[in-house]
C-alpha cells in the first residue's frame, strides 16, 4: 500500500499485477488461487490504493486486462 505500490505499479497493466498475483500467492502455496479469487485480489488492491471502483466488475480475460493501465491519483501519495 502506499508509496511502495506507485512506484512498483504505476503505470503498467492491470495484466500485469493479475498475473503476478496469480503466480506468486499465496506464499505457501505459489499459483494456486482461482481466477476469481486473484481478481478479487486485485481489485482490493487498486481500491486500497486510491483507484475509483468502476461500474462493472473487472474482467478477468488477459486481453481486456491489457487494456487497463494502473494510473493512481494525483493527489496520491
């Protein structure tokens, strides 16, 4: 949370924090949570960081996600 979120995820794709959630959580047991629970996960981390929840729920195919690019507030710090 915090500082340490921007600077590891400002500015790159949805996709990719998705898909390093999907490979390393949890730390006991690598690559094992559904695709739901990893969106969910995802979604709980952009909102603690500042990010406007949306309409409609993430989605969770890659090339949507690809689209997405994690850009916090301005106001963030």
């Amino acid at each position: 949370k915090g500082l340490p979120f921007k600077k590891l995820w400002e500015g790159t794709l949805v996709w990719d924090l998705f898909d390093t959630i999907g490979e390393t959580m949890p730390k006991d047991d690598p690559g094992s949570l559904t695709t739901d629970q990893t969106i969910d996960l995802v979604a709980y981390f952009l909102r603690l960081n500042g990010m406007p929840v949306g309409g409609t729920d993430l989605p969770q195919d890659e090339a949507a996600l690809r689209k997405i690019r994690i850009e916090l507030p301005k106001s963030y710090n």
